[in-house]
C-alpha cells in the first residue's frame, strides 16, 4: 500500500493502479482512476483511448458510489455525461455537487452543459443559475479571516481546494499543489514557484478567476442561446401588420397567432433569463472589492442580448403587448391565475423593482413627468401586489392643491425614486408635482377596493384621460398603445355596466378585450375584481345618463373632436410605425367595436362621431398594408349595424382572436357564485341592418359638435405666457363667479321656500315627529335566553315537530319571504330583473335595508341558507316538548363555556351597538332630512357627494345584520370599523351642508331686509295717497298734521267704517 502511494505521489499512476489491483482498498483504486482518466482527457487523439476511458470512469464511479465519496461519485459523472452527451446524468451529476457545496464542481457543470445541449430549454438555466450564487457567495467568503468562517463556509473552502487539486501546507498561510496528479490549480500557476510552498492568497485568487471566467463563458452562452430561442418564439411584425415579410422567407419569427402552450413556453423562457439576471444583480450588489466586482459587472447582459433588463421588457411586452392582449393567454380567470402564479417569484419580483427604479433614475429631469413611463412603472409595481395606498403614497401631491408660493418650498430630491412624478413649470424653475397619475390610481382603488364602477369610470375617463387630452402637450402625451389600453378597459367596464342592469341588451366584445380584464382583475391589489364591484355596486337613480355622457368624451377624444391636437384615429393612421407595430389595426378594432354597440348601450351621438371619423380616414396603399386597407374599405362600405359586425368579426379571425356576444350570468361551474360576462357566438342578425343615421346627417351633425376655429384658437390661447398678477387676477374672477352661481341657488331655494311657506312648517314638523316616533329598531332588545331556546348562541331547546308542522312552518316561511322580496334591496335573484335603460334602479339610502325584527322571537333566530329559505339543517321552532325536558336542556346549556364566552361577546356588541350605531345612524337620517332638495342645478353633483355615504351606511346594516344573525358577536371589531368609516363620510358631507345653510342664511337675511326696506316704501306711498284723498274737496276730516294728528285720523277713519257698516 506504501509502494502504491508513493508511486501515485510521483505522478505514475498506472504503476499505482497494477499494485492497487492487488489490495483491498476500492477508494485508493477509484482515485487513480479518477486521474489517469483526468491526463487522458487532456490528450484524447483515438477512439480506442475514448473506451479506455470510458471504462475506468465507469468503474471509479461504482467504486466511489460503493465508499459513499458524493463528491468523487459526481467527478466521475461529470467526465461521463461529457463523453456520452447525456444531460440527465449531468443533472444527477450537478445536484450531488450542489449538496456538497462543491463550487468547482457547479462551474465545470455549466461548461460541459454549454457544449453538450443542441438548444438550451428554459429548465437548463437553472445549473446556470444555481452557479452564478455559489460563485458570488464563494467570493464574499475567500476574503473572510478564518476565524470567522462559519462551519459551512470552511467546509465549502475545503471542498473547492480538494477539487482544485491543493491540500494544507506545513503553515495556515501556506498551501500544496498536488502536481503528480493533474490539478487543476497547476494550469493556473504561471509564476515560477515552489509548489510545496505556494501563499494561500495567491491561491484563493487563481481560483477565483478561474471560477469568474467559467461561470462568464457559461452565462454568456446561456444568454445567446435563450436569446435566440426567444427571438424564435416571437411574432413576425410584417405578419402582425398584414404585409409580406420583408425579409425574403429568413426569418425564423412566427408567422402566426401562438397558441396556449406556446406562450406559456414563452413565458417560462423569459421568467428563466430573469432569474439568471436577478442572480447577477444581486452578485454585483454584494460587498467585493474593485477588481472582483469589475469583474462581476460584466456578467450583465450586453447590448445585443437585449441590455441589463431585456428580459424584463420582454415579459412586459408579452403581458401588455402593444398590438393587443393574447386571447390564448388569459382567455379565463384561471388561466390568468395560472399565469400570476408562475411570475410569482423572489428573484423576478426583485428584478422588476430593480427594472422599475432604474427607469426612473435615468429618465432626464424634462421627462419625469412622461404618462408612458408611469403607467409602465404601475403595471409593474402592479405586477408585484404593491399595495394602491402604498403605490399612492409614492405619488407627492400635486401643485393642484397647493398655492404658488406652497409649491416653490418642494424639494425636488425628496421625491421617491420608485414612481415619483415631478414636473418643471414653463414659466420658471419651479418644480410642481401633478396629480394626474394619482387619478389613473383612483380608477383602480373606487373599482377593486370601494365597489364603486361608477366613481371608477369618471376617475379613468373625465380625470385622467380627458384631462391628458386638454393638455396634450408633451411628456404627458401618451402612446397610442397606452391611450388605447385605457379607452379598451373603460369601454369594457361600461358595457358590463349595461349587461349587468339591462338584461336582454345585445352586446359584443372582442376576446382580447375580456381577456385584458381577467389579467388586469388578477394584478389588483383590492379585495374584489371587477364582476364583484359591479354585484355589490349600490346602483344611484339615473345612472346611466351620466356614464353614457363620460363615454360621449372618451369618442370625443378619440375621433379629435375634444382637442384638435390630441386625435387618436388621426394620429394612429398617420403613423407608419404605428401601422408596422400592430397598433392601427387596434384602434381600428376599437372604433369597429364601439360602433357595433351604439344603438344598444352607446348614445346615437357616439354614431355621429365615429362615422364621421371612419370616413376620414384616407385609403393609401402605399401605406396601409392590404389586410387593413381592405378592412378600412370594407368598414366604409357597410350599410349598416350589421355589416360592421361582420367586418369586426372579420378582422379579429384574422389575428385569431374571436368576437362574442355577451350576457350578464354566472361564470364557470353551475356551483359558482361569481358573476361576470358570459361569452355566446356573436350572431351578425340580431344587430340592425341600418344605421341610426344616413349618411348625409351625419356629415351635416357632426360638423355641429365641434368648431375648429374656437377649439384652435382656444388651446392656442393656453400656450401665450401670462405674468403672476394675470394668473391671480383671473382666480379671483372664477371664484367669484362660482360664488355668484352658488348665490343664485340660494336665491332660488329661499324664494321657493317663502312662496309655500306656510306649506313647508307643517311638513318639516311632522317629519321630526316621525323621527322621533319611527326610529332605527334595536335589534337586539329581544335577544334572551328562555325554554325555547338561547338568543346568544341560538341554540333551541326542543325536539324535532311532526311532519305536518313542518310543512306548515315552512308555507309561513315561504309567504314571508315572499313579503320580503317586495322590498327594493337588490337580491342575486332580482339584480337581472328587466328595468329600463334610464333608470335601472332606484338610488335608495336608510331603505336599503330594513332592520324591523319578526312577529315572534320562534321564527327571528330561524337558520336561512343564502337565498333566504329555512334550511334542511334548521331545527323547527314549535316546541312538543315537556317544559322539564327543555328547562333541563336550558340548565345544561347555560354551564357550557361557549355560552359563557358569547354571553361576553354580547355585552360587548351590546355596548358599541346602543352607545355608537344607533345614535351614529340616527345622525346620518337626522342629516339626509335636511339636506336641500335636488333640483335641476344641483342634482348631479349632490348625487355624488351623497353616493359614498350611502355605500357605508349599507355596509355598516350588511355588517350588523350577519352578526346578529349568524351570532358572531365576537366581530365587533368590524363593526367598530364600519362605524368609523360612515362618520369619516358624514364628516366629508357635513362642511358642504354647512356653507350653503350658511349661504342661505345670508340670503335670507339680505332678502328679509329687502322686504323690510319695501313694506316701509308702500306704508309711504299708503300715506301719501290717503293725505290726497284728505284734502279733496268735500271731505268730512280736515287735514292732520305730525305723527299724533296721524294715529287720530287712523282711530277716526276705523270708527268711519264701523258706523257704515252698522247702517248698511
């Protein structure tokens, strides 16, 4: 055995392997096998050497298998999957290395991986990956001093050195290169010296080059092959805009719509390269020293590979593409699920924050106020479940809300470098911060979180994007992809609207449409998506009046006919990259599709408009490819409401994607409570043959819902520079005139309240009586325990009735339900009830609920399942049996701890319930009652003051009622919350009810001078007139002098009339 040894250590080792073969010793065999294969794979010339090699890693690797060396096994394993070019025993090769913590080993991996695979798949990233953190680990480990290595970091640098080929010297600072048995760390040793006697730090240097250089080599292959299996993967932009390939039959893109399965490969490919991206980021933001993190940095992507963050682009343009969402992607809520779930991930969501500042730090100082790059920023912070408060309270407050002199003391620097949005005034160096991303912000926070459609849709259409278009100026401009995503889930949201009020109305989408909404209802942050903000919504009198009014500006804006300089169609046809990009053919698809819903849920005005555009738009051929110039042609062409349909339907097979009809109804299983659009074959008949117009009209219509001259002439005035005193000046004057418009309301009021004066005491007196005598019920006053049953855990105490009670108790069940389905609350049941267009419900506030307890307290605490019905589970509430049974059951009950614990609860719920519901709801009634009455100047605008305090007054009785009834008075706390947030409304209301009492106050005042001022000017001219009639000739009274002489003609003329009288 000493001879075998000494013989190995001198660098003969097939000497070493004959006097092996003689002893017993299988792991001394195994490593001169090991090394005699490891100096023949660096001379392999001949076939017959490749199967003696073959042969000898076979062997060792049994041997090292059968003494359990992992390390020696994987070596082993890693020289086989090399010459047999197997990826799986490379990848059993790979974990043992892993296990071991052998960097060496994961680096060599990679390389022999980079030569075997004929085309790299998304799973062959991760050895990459898992390299990539070794290595930067292994580098923040070698500078350590080694008393504070822990117990795996000195294995770790054990393992590397043995792997390397180097063992521990006579000193702690001094190591041995093994030369006799080909090291790795002896290629590296360039330098003439002592191999028994080399500096440990010269070592750990060598190595970590080496391991640097490796793993640069195997990422940089990585990349290029990834890259150009995605490049594949992607969407010829010739075939997306409709024209021959310009590439003469080389291009390797797709040239046609992908299906499922091909996206989500897609998917994965990108989700992969941002993990190996995320690796090397968070390497370089590691503490290292110069060199190592010089070295480390140009491990990030190159230029040509797509830049440091290409790959998160690439996952941004796959779920917001700019020619349209992909209907295979996210066709249904699960799918987009599933998608969410895979980009679920630390290292992705790390790299998008990383991606997300980055944006924001290199955009110039003149550009930070660019539309395009706040709504990329929010789709990505959206991505990552940043909270709407969070993502809110990243946006300083604009200059809006602030005066001139509040604005200059901002400080420009303290804006968060996340998605801050700062803007520099034109007339100075002033730095303002808009409000116009917060209100895109309040779209998603009224829709997801408040429930609140109606208040969503004037925050996306008359806050933001019209208010983008007023301006209209650059960065605020956005891009026609931008602008166009914003009018698609605006039209979506309105048609929903429609569907989910009116049944029977005939509507169609496109499947992309639908499918932009199942993702953006599962990148939200609120509670709910958007099927459960339009069933939960408390829908206010003539609602649809106003939203239609919104979707008139959002045609408006499209066609150009709000602001000349902001013409979506316009500017869409106009563009060649536009065309090239997909995205005129999307703005086509959303003129087609608001067109086709004009007669059924768009007023006839948006007709006007959008024809009118249609037929403006100049048929080129040398600019519009054939597909859309055919499309455009053929959309003039149609007669009708039909045709267009089918020109619609036409377009979307064309980029595969489907037109649906849809209804408002239940979505997926039959169990299913989730409400949503239901998607039917689209059916080109049941739309009308005509239009609602001829042509004719609608040229000479439309040309009277915009002059041209005024609209340029009136933005052009906006460009003009004004001095300070200008600005100030024309503030006060608008004030002012609000402040005479509100007057004149107030004059209004008072003077319909004097004409019926006497008519409006008596109500006013008997509405407080009623107030008085007709008070919110207390709930809970009959809440007891007695023989029947336990009021606080509703639990019964009687034996099961008879067959014939049962059907009697459930008839009265059934006819009180009845009674209570005549109420107007809105039900699932009656929310699809045929109503009109106009007026699909009324706009309810204390009558949303009705808290009046039931006759007896037998049927008050009955089960009910959620439609109301007496469940199979319910225990009858007649009692048949004997008093002592039920007294002994009421005993039993009252010694058990839960009662014990929901006899606490209650006095709790109790307290909060008499001390702060009752008398907060009194107060809101107490409020409504006074409120004015809405008249024609006011109405809408009180409409939607009063609409958040109706919504939490029905969620505080929603929250009320299902702890009493379901007997959780342990859930004070929400109703403690509700509580809040109704005073937190009635709050809000109350400073608007105060200005105009005191406004009307005022005006009463000055009115009620007024009449003094006049009765004294008729007593004047009464006097006048009978001091005439005095000194007329023939008269019985001579004329009276002073104030004393007047009293006695008064006293005088009375006894006049009195003796007349008695004559007559």
């Amino acid at each position: 055995m000493e001879a075998a040894k000494f013989l190995k250590s001198k660098g003969k080792v097939e000497e070493a392997l004959e006097y092996a073969e003689r002893l017993d010793d299988p792991h001394f065999r195994a490593e001169c096998l090991m090394i005699s294969s490891r100096m023949k794979l660096q001379n392999m010339s001949s076939p017959t050497i490749k199967q003696n090699i073959l042969k000898n890693l076979e062997e060792a690797e049994k041997l090292f298998s059968a003494c359990e060396d992992s390390n020696g096994q994987a070596e082993a394993q890693l020289y086989l999957a090399k010459l047999r070019k197997d990826i799986k025993l490379l990848k059993i090769s790979s974990d043992l290395f892993k296990k071991n913590h052998n960097i060496g080993g994961q680096v060599e991996v990679v390389e022999v991986l980079m030569e075997i695979v004929p085309e790299l798949l998304p799973i062959h990233v991760l050895p990459v990956r898992d390299a990539v953190e070794s290595v930067a680990n292994f580098l923040l480990i070698v500078p350590k001093s080694p008393v504070k290595h822990t117990q795996t970091e000195r294995a770790m640098l054990d393992v590397c050195e043995l792997y390397y080929g180097i063992e521990k010297g006579d000193r702690e600072q001094v190591r041995k290169v093994k030369t006799s048995e080909a090291a790795r760390i002896d290629l590296l040793l360039t330098e003439d010296l002592d191999k028994d006697q080399v500096p440990k730090n010269l070592v750990h240097e060598k190595m970590c080059q080496d391991l640097l250089k490796k793993v640069g080599n195997g990422i940089n292959k990585c990349r290029a092959m990834m890259w150009s299996h995605m490049k594949k993967q992607e969407i010829c932009p010739d075939f997306i805009a409709g024209q021959p390939c310009q590439e003469l039959g080389s291009c390797s893109k797709l040239r046609q719509e992908p299906k499922r399965n091909h996206l989500l490969h897609h998917l994965d490919s990108i989700l992969r390269l941002i993990h190996l991206d995320s690796t090397v980021e968070w390497a370089c933001e590691q503490p290292h020293k110069d060199t190592i993190k010089r070295q480390l940095e140009d491990l990030r992507p190159r230029k040509e590979l797509g830049g440091r963050f290409g790959s998160c682009l690439a996952l941004y343009k796959l779920l917001f593409p700019a020619q349209g969402h992909h209907r295979n992607l996210c066709s249904l809520p699960v799918e987009a699920r599933e998608v969410m779930n895979r980009i679920r991930s630390l290292a992705v969501e790390d790299q998008l924050k990383r991606w997300a500042k980055y944006e924001w730090t290199k955009c110039p100082q003149d550009q930070l106020s660019n539309t395009d790059l706040f709504l990329l920023i929010f789709n990505v912070q959206r991505l990552l479940k940043v909270k709407i408060e969070v993502l809110k309270g990243m946006l300083t407050k604009t200059a809006d809300g602030y005066s001139a002199e509040a604005s200059k003391k901002v400080a420009p620097h303290k804006v968060p470098k996340d998605i801050g949005m700062v803007y520099v005034g034109e007339r100075g160096n002033r730095h303002m911060f808009i409000s116009l991303m917060s209100r895109f912000i309040d779209f998603s926070k009224e829709l997801h979180s408040k429930l609140d459609p109606i208040t969503a849709m004037r925050a996306l259409v008359l806050n933001f994007i019209r208010k983008l278009a007023d301006r209209a100026t650059e960065p605020l401009m956005p891009s026609i992809a931008n602008t166009v995503w914003m009018m698609e889930l605006a039209t979506t949201l309105f048609l929903s609207m429609v569907a989910k009020t009116t049944p029977g109305v005939v509507l169609c989408l496109p499947s992309g449409y639908l499918a932009q909404l199942s993702l953006y209802d599962f990148i939200r942050d609120g509670e709910y998506a958007m099927w459960m903000s339009l069933t939960h919504c408390t829908w206010p009198r003539e609602w649809y009046p106003v939203v239609a009014r919104m979707m008139v500006t959002m045609v408006k804006i499209l066609c150009g006919n709000h602001n000349p300089k902001f013409n979506v169609i316009e500017d869409a046809f106009s563009s060649v990259a536009y065309i090239r990009s997909g995205e005129t053919e999307r703005t086509l698809v959303l003129i087609l599709t608001l067109l086709c819903n004009t007669n059924q849920a768009l007023p006839p005005d948006c007709e006007v408009l959008i024809r009118r555009s249609l037929n403006s738009i100049r048929l080129d051929r040398e600019i519009l490819p054939q597909r859309l110039y055919l499309r455009v042609k053929a959309a003039k062409e149609a007669n009708g409401l039909q045709g267009i349909v089918e020109v619609l339907q036409e377009a979307l097979r064309h980029r595969d994607q489907c037109l649906y009809q849809c209804v408002w109804g239940a979505i997926g299983k039959k169990s299913s409570t989730a409400k949503g659009l239901v998607n039917h074959p689209v059916r080109p008949a049941s739309f009308f043959p005509t239009y609602n117009m001829p042509l004719t009209d609608v040229q000479a219509t439309a040309n009277s819902y915009s002059d041209t001259g005024k609209e340029v002439e009136i933005y052009g005035e906006e460009t003009e520079e004004f001095d300070e005193q200008e600005i100030l000046d024309a503030e006060k004057s608008a004030k002012r005139l609000e402040m005479e418009k509100k007057l004149v309301v107030c004059l209004l009021v008072i003077r319909a309240c004097r004409k019926f004066n006497q008519l409006r005491q008596v109500p006013s007196q008997a509405a407080s009586a009623s107030t008085k005598d007709n008070r919110l019920p207390n709930l809970i006053q009959h809440i007891t325990i007695d023989n029947t049953m336990c009021g606080y855990c509703g639990v019964y105490f009687s034996s099961a009735p008879t067959t014939q009670d049962w059907e009697e108790e459930k008839e009265e069940n059934q006819a009180s339900q009845q009674m209570r389905s005549v109420s107007p609350i809105p039900t699932d049941d009656t929310a699809s009830s045929p109503m009109p267009n106009v007026s699909p419900q009324p706009y309810l506030y204390q009558s949303q609920l009705s808290w009046e307890p039931t006759k007896s307290t037998d049927t008050q605490f009955a089960s009910l399942d959620e439609a109301g019905h007496l469940s199979g589970s319910a225990q009858p509430t007649h009692i048949f049996s004997p008093m002592e049974e039920q007294a002994k059951q009421r005993n039993s009950h009252e010694k058990t701890r839960d009662h014990f614990e929901k006899m606490q609860y209650f006095g709790i719920f109790h307290t909060v319930y008499v001390k702060q519901v009752l008398p907060l709801l009194q107060k809101c009634e107490d409020f409504e009652q006074q409120l004015p009455c809405e008249d024609e100047h006011n109405a809408e605008a009180l409409l939607f003051k009063l609409h958040g305090l109706a919504i939490s007054i029905m969620h505080l009785k929603n929250t009320v009622n299902n702890v009493v009834q379901q007997k959780t008075w342990g859930s004070t706390r929400e109703v403690i919350h509700q509580a809040e947030e109704v005073a937190k409304q009635l709050r809000a209301g109350m400073p608007i009810f105060k200005e105009w009492q005191r406004e009307a106050e005022v005006e009463k005042h000055r009115i009620a001078v007024a009449q003094e001022k006049a009765a004294e000017a008729m007593d004047e001219e009464i006097v006048i007139a009978h001091d005439e009639d005095e000194n007329q000739v023939g008269h019985l009274l001579t004329v009276a002098e002073g104030p004393g002489d007047q009293r006695q003609m008064k006293k005088n003329k009375r006894k006049m009339k009195g003796k007349r009288s008695r004559q007559n």
